[in-house]
C-alpha cells in the first residue's frame, strides 16, 4: 500500500475486495427514513480549488482538547489548536484511521500490512501498542462504545479475502467477539453517545457505488436506513448530544447533480462534500462548497474538523466559517482525525 493515500483513493482501496455479481443486500426489514429536506438554496457556480478561499476565520489558538489523525501511514496526536504534534506509531505497516478512547487513555486504529489488517489499540504516549483482532482477515473501522467497554469494527472474518463486511462487537483486550447481524453489510461503524445505536454506511444494491446511511440497534434490531440519495452517502459521525450526524456525501458531484454549484475533485474520484442531518435522518442540508471528507465533531459540538485538499480544517457546526488546521511538519494526506477533550 502507498504511505500516502489521498482521500478517495483511500476510499475505493478499503472495498476494492467487494464482489460484484449479489444484486442486493438482504433488508426485508429496513425502515425507510423520512425522505431529505429540500435542497439549500443554490448559490453561484463554484469549482472546486486545491485551498478553499476563508474570509471569517475561526481562532484557532481558541481551540481546546486533543486531536489525533494520521498521514495514511502512521498516527499523530496534536493539541486542538494545532500546536504539541506528536508521532504515535513508527511502524513499517500503514497504520491509520484512529479513534479515541472515551478516557482519551487510548487510540485504536486500523494496522495495514499487505492484504491483511487488524485493528490496534496504543497508549496516547505511544507506548504500548497491541493488536486485538486475528491475522488473515481485514478488520477496520473501529469506533469505541460511550462506556468504554466495547469496541465496534467490521470485519470480513466470515469470509476473508471476500470483501463481505459485517459489523462485529468485541472487549477492548480483544475478547468476546460477536457479531452485530447478517443481515446486512456495514462498514465504519459509529456508536452513538447514547450507547444504544450504531450507524454505519453500506452499498445498496450490494456490489455498486451508491452506499448510503443506515443505523441499527446494538442488539441487531431495528435496522433504518436514513439516506436516499445518487452517488455516496458515508462516514456518518454523531453530534456529542446524539441529535445530529454529519456525514460526507457525493450527491453534489456533476456527473449526477445539476445543481449550478457541483463539483468535480479532478481524477482522484466523486467530488464529496459534507452534509448534516437529525439522527432519524430528516433535515438533509448541505454544508461545505468544498471537498471535504473524514469529519468529527468537537466535543462541546460547536465545531467539525475534516479532511480537505490541503489539509485538516475546521468549521463552525453549521458550515460557516471554514478554516484551516496548522498541523506541523507532517506530510502526506491528513485523514481520519477525531476531537476529545
């Protein structure tokens, strides 16, 4: 794999193992959310640029907390406001998409080596770095339970090598593996702040582009579907209060919409753009004219911070006020970052 990975090739390289040939996921028993709102109001033509344009900017020496990301190679961990940057992980595998732990005592992550990955947890210091799932499959994704117990990932452990995810449960030293359902495939699984329900994105029909936003019960039950929409709808990220989510979407790319203000992200892939929505799934607004992908949400909820051409940046909760994220010295595509306290 590449030390450096741009965002959507990131993206088609995590479900390049997918098979295509099943004509749909099994979801006799999905609920369909309430159809989007209407579309924001349609501002003029914009085309994408490599740094998005800031006039109000956010202070960022204002910021509070910890943010940890990684480069699509290793871990880093900085304060909020950008400032302390800290390598984690030194490993020759590609080692990203972190998370925290509710305690910010610990980061798991994603361990790539070869065709095979696992998921790992680290101490914040670097130290004591340790792998919980099994060699021979593909497991990432991971997202920590609110009490700290669990961790939630997929995994095509029933099937390795097939490219069919499932969502599993598992201790955080790596036992009591279980698995959420069969019954359909999940992939970047978040739990909810109240403990109760994980959302995750999976393609619909099975083996296409078009992933859209599901949620279900941790139990396996209730499964919903929240989006509807042309082109890709993924990586849902809850608001601290457990109202909102936002999410990256692709249906603002010119090859589907015709909105005057789409986009195109050049050959790297669909032009995605990050959107919000209640957590039932009403109220589907967009949020940024610009790329942007791999969101998280401060811990107080006022902000986001995602991937950008660029770099990371951060945004008010409603899309105002875009600005960018000093990150040091680190190279490379900054990705998954995630906001504690």
């Amino acid at each position: 794999m590449c030390t450096s990975i741009a965002p959507v090739i990131l993206r088609r390289l995590l479900i390049g193992l997918l098979i295509v040939g099943l004509t749909a996921c099994r979801s006799t028993s999905v609920v369909t959310a309430p159809p989007p709102t209407n579309l924001p109001t349609i501002i003029a033509p914009t085309q994408f640029t490599a740094v998005p344009t800031m006039t109000v900017q956010i202070n960022v020496s204002s910021l509070t907390g910890r943010i940890v990301f990684d480069n699509g190679k290793d871990i880093y961990l900085m304060n909020a406001d950008g400032t302390d940057v800290m390598q984690l992980t030194t490993d020759p595998a590609v080692e990203y998409d972190p998370t925290w732990s509710p305690d910010g005592k610990q980061i798991a992550y994603r361990h790539q080596l070869g065709d095979e990955s696992q998921i790992y947890v680290i101490n914040v210091d670097g130290s004591g770095a340790t792998n919980l799932t099994e060699e021979g499959v593909i497991d990432y994704g991971p997202a920590w339970s609110p009490d700290g117990t669990t961790i939630v990932w997929n995994s095509d452990r029933d099937n390795p090598q097939s490219g069919i995810l499932h969502g599993f449960l598992m201790n955080t030293n790596g036992e009591d593996v279980r698995k959420i359902t069969d019954e359909i495939y999940i992939e970047y699984p978040a739990w909810s702040p109240d403990g109760l329900q994980i959302a995750f994105m999976s393609p619909v029909p099975y083996g296409s582009s078009n992933y859209e936003i599901f949620v279900i019960n941790v139990d396996g039950s209730g499964l919903t579907r929240l989006t509807d929409a042309p082109g890709e709808d993924g990586w849902p990220a809850w608001s601290p209060d457990g109202k909102k989510m936002v999410f990256e979407s692709a249906r603002d790319d010119c090859s589907i919409s015709n909105r005057t203000d789409c986009g195109r992200s050049g050959d790297i892939g669909p032009f995605l753009d990050l959107w919000i929505m209640n957590a039932d799934g009403s109220g589907q607004t967009r949020l940024t004219q610009i790329f942007g992908q791999f969101s998280a949400w401060s811990p107080d909820g006022r902000y986001i911070v995602f991937n950008s051409f660029g770099g990371l940046y951060v945004m008010n909760s409603d899309g105002s006020d875009v600005t960018h994220l000093p990150t040091g010295s680190v190279g490379g595509e900054l990705l998954f970052a995630d906001w504690k306290p």
